[in-house]
C-alpha cells in the first residue's frame, strides 16, 4: 500500500477558509467583473494529483447548467479574440517551464483537446483559432497533441 493512501490531503482550493469565502454571493461593483461560483462537487484530486470529474456533476443538469453559464459570462461564446502578444507568450513560457520539470523527471505530457459544439465550436475558432493557440502550445512545449477535430470518431460530435 502507497503511503499516500493513509495522508488525507485537503484541498486548499476548494475547503479552505479563503475558499469558503471566496464563494461568498458578492455583487460586482460597477466596472468589476468578478470570477464566478463553480460548483466544489465538479471534480475531486484522486492519489496521483489527476482532476476527475465527479458522477454527480456528470448526471446533474443544474451543476452543468451553472459551469456552462459561467463560461458564456467569461466570454466563451464571444468574437472576440483571446489573449494575445506578451500576456499569451507568458502563459506559454510558464507551461513551457512546467513541462520541461515533468519531462525531466521522466514525466510524459500529452495536450488533448477535447470537443466542443454548438455556440462554443461557432464562436473558438474566431476567438482562439487553433493555430494561435493549440497548435502553437505544442510547438513553444515540444509536446504531442489530441485534437478532437483530427479524430474521425469525435470530429462531429455535437455536445448537447
């Protein structure tokens, strides 16, 4: 038996104080846009720090309908284009340099992105063309990929 399997790790990002509080109802003030409650029964972090998501979330319509309405307030389903320049070289530096420590410790990363339909696959690719984004990922990583639309079985999928 691992020895990790008699810890009981808490999830500071989910039960902690500051994360109590941080779910606490507080309107916007004027020119704010605030985060957003996501519902803490998503997903969980299983022994070897890989997010799952939950049955629960899986089989509730009203945990998937609030996450599907933060999206849409995050600008999911907007034209407007995505981060870009300094600020998107940064985030691909810093997963860069995490890649690299997982690399180097024998560690193997495989970027896959998942399907999207609807007013989600309208609006990605105007507002993160792949080009710019995935396929720029793998390239700044070194990195293999999964990308649904490469894949006959998921390319046209429709995701209700």
């Amino acid at each position: 038996m691992a020895l990790e399997s008699v810890f009981l790790f808490i999830d500071k990002e989910k039960f902690s104080l500051e994360a109590f509080l941080d779910d606490l109802r507080i309107p916007d003030r004027k020119g704010v846009r605030g985060g957003g409650i996501f519902p803490k029964k998503f997903s969980y972090v299983d022994f070897q720090r890989q997010e799952i998501m939950t049955h629960e979330f899986a089989t509730d319509t009203n945990m998937q309908r609030q996450v599907t309405n933060l999206w849409s307030k995050w600008g999911a389903l907007s034209d407007k284009h995505g981060v870009t320049c300094d600020t998107l070289d940064k985030i691909f530096s810093r997963v860069k340099n995490s890649v690299k420590k997982i690399n180097e410790r024998g560690g193997k990363v495989v970027f896959v992105r998942t399907p999207s339909s609807g007013g989600y696959g309208l609006h990605e690719p105007i507002s993160h063309p792949r080009s710019e984004y995935f396929d720029k990922l793998l390239e700044v990583t070194g990195s293999p990929g999964i990308h649904y639309l490469d894949c006959p079985d998921t390319k046209k999928l429709y995701l209700s």
